[in-house]
C-alpha cells in the first residue's frame, strides 16, 4: 500500500517540508540540483494495525534475546565440558561451546534485528537535507541538536510505545549477563594452593621414564635423573597442572663436592633432589654438565649450581632452586621427607 492509495486528510502531516528545491544549471553551477523525490509513506505510518503489529515483532525479538541470554547461563551452568554432540554436516562438536555460540549469537542477533526494524517501520524516514556547516559546535548548533534530540526521541515514540521500551531495556540489561558469568572461568582463587606440591613424607620418587620407583642404586655418579610423586599418573585429569609443580630432577655426586652444609643434610649418599621448573619464567630446566655440576634453563640461559645450593651463578633467575629433603624407606627405595619448604617457579606474587 502507498500513499497514493490513501485519501490525502489520512495522511500523517510532515515534521518539515521535503527539500525539493531545484536549481537549473548555469555557466558557474553547472550541476543542476534535482532536489528530493516525493516522500512516500509506509503502511505503519497510515495504519495503526501495521504500526502494532510491527511493535510486537520487534518486541519478539527483544524478548527472544532475552530468553537466549538466560539459555547462554543455564548451558554454562549445566553443559559438562567434556561433553560432545554431532551436528550435521559439521560433525563431533563440544556441546558446551557449541550451546554457548548459538545463544549467544541469538542474543546479540535478535537485538541488532529488533532495533533495525524499529528503525525502518516506526521511526521517521522523512528525508531531511541540510546544509554544511563548520565543524566548531556553535551556540546555534547545539541548539539544534538539542532540538533534533528531542524531536528524535518523540518521532521513536519510545515513551508511548512502553511495549517496545521495556523488551529493550530488558534485552540490553540481560545480555551483558553473558559477558559476566564468564568471569567463573577466572576462579576459583588459588589459595595457598602454587605454595604446595604432591611430594610429602613418604611419597617415593619415581622415574619419569619408567615409571618405576628409584632405589639409590639407580643414580649414577653424574647422571641426571626426572622423577614425580609416587600416585601421579599421566592420565590423571589434573596432571598437567601437578606436574608443573612437582617435576623433580635429581643429581648424584661426590660427598664432598657439595659445598652447601644443608644441601648435604637434605641429600641421601651424594644424591640431591631439585625442583625442575626455573625460577625465571618457570621453563623446564633439562640440561646438565657433569664437570660443573650446572644445570641450565633452555630458556633464557639461567643457570645453577647443584653442588652450591643450586644457587644462581649465570642469567635471569631470581633466586635458587627449591630442595627437596629425601631419604629411603624400609624397602630401600627413594622417598620424600616432605615437601618443598618454598614455592616453586618464578617470583613469589607469580606463586600465590
């Protein structure tokens, strides 16, 4: 339906008159201004129904963000991570995140839609031209920006049409929910838990290659030796996680070329237990030089000495590598005497 079909007092009367000034082409404009065509009216504009009805779609998709925001919690809430779906023709995805993307993207869609056709089936499209104007705000700019505010905010009817009002302010205050509860993926706080390991009195040490426990025997002079915690599988859920923190290297040598008294208390036979993690920037430490008995960090070169403490003689490293203090149970394996007395890894503040 178009203007042309509704009787002219049905009309709604225009804000302002259209611009269809024309200027006729001359030697110094040689464009001509053609001016505005005639503005045509939508259904809305003539027919209340179709004004209505437009304002229940868009309020539908308001209302439809909303419920999708409260899908996007339930679903972060209730999906397990590890859980899998097919969804043809994609394949195998994560339910979780796939959940995730479609409410999210409802939400965020039905907004941007809603606001759209508000725009195109309510608001004025009366077709206004003005004139340029210098960039500085003028006492008289302001002015009319004041005014074409306000005119604005009562051509969007947002004050009459409360239907439309609040699915918006609901859809715009829900929606950021979703940005919120992603902050659970920041916690729990870590606690006192980057200041402990797995290693406690009695755990044995075991062979990062073997996977067997260690006796003395196993060390030889000048080897260098990677064990975890006795129960520590690399199957385990969280072994990543443990095993940043309670990797060992373990060093035998010579009695007396360890120079540190409590090096040698905390030793069993010359054989010394280290945390592998450096104390830089907590990279594996993995190489060993017999003659020195340094240990190097691949990383950044940081390098310690295990007959001294495994104290910092050469890069970065802020301070020494932890000790754990060992000994050997009745059955004549390695075992710890208690956990690292330090944190282990970077700085303090990185450690908890």
């Amino acid at each position: 339906m178009s203007s042309q079909d509704i009787p002219e007092e049905n009309l709604p009367a225009e804000q302002e008159a259209a611009h269809v000034a024309v200027s006729i082409a001359d030697e110094k404009d040689p464009f001509a201004d053609p001016g505005l065509p005639p503005h045509e009216h939508r259904i809305q504009d003539i027919d209340e129904r179709a004004a209505r009805r437009s304002e229940r779609m868009v309020a539908l998709l308001f209302t439809v963000s909303m419920l999708a925001t409260v899908g996007f919690i339930a679903a972060y809430v209730g999906i397990p991570r590890d859980k899998s779906i097919f969804v043809f023709p994609i394949g195998h995805l994560s339910a979780l995140n796939f959940t995730l993307g479609l409410t999210l993207g409802v939400a965020l869609f039905c907004i941007g839609a809603g606001a759209v056709h508000w725009a195109r089936t309510l608001m004025s499209d009366v077709e206004i031209a003005d004139e340029r104007h210098p960039i500085e705000a003028e006492p008289e700019v302001r002015a009319k920006v004041h005014a074409d505010f306000k005119q604005g905010a009562k051509e969007s009817a947002i004050g009459r049409r409360k239907l439309i009002r609040n699915t918006m302010f609901g859809a715009l205050t829900l929606v950021p929910l979703s940005g919120v509860i992603l902050l659970r993926d920041l916690g729990p706080l870590p606690g006192t838990s980057l200041r402990h390991t797995l290693w406690s009195k009695g755990k044995l040490l075991v062979n990062m290659n073997t996977n067997q426990p260690l006796r003395p025997s196993d060390v030889q002079v000048g080897s260098l030796t990677f064990a975890k915690p006795e129960g520590l599988e690399d199957t385990d859920e969280e072994f990543q996680t443990e095993i940043a923190k309670a990797a060992l290297m373990i060093v035998r040598l010579q009695p007396d070329n360890i120079k540190d008294k409590r090096e040698l208390e905390w030793s069993h036979e010359g054989i010394v237990a280290y945390s592998k993690i450096c104390t830089h920037v907590g990279c594996p430490i993995s190489l060993y030089e017999q003659q020195t008995h340094h240990v190097l960090c691949p990383c950044h070169q940081s390098t310690f000495d295990l007959s001294d403490g495994a104290r910092v003689i050469f890069g970065p490293a802020g301070h020494a590598l932890p000790q754990l203090r060992i000994g050997v149970n009745d059955e004549g394996y390695l075992q710890a005497l208690g956990d690292f007395e330090e944190p282990v890894g970077p700085a303090f503040w990185e450690r908890g």
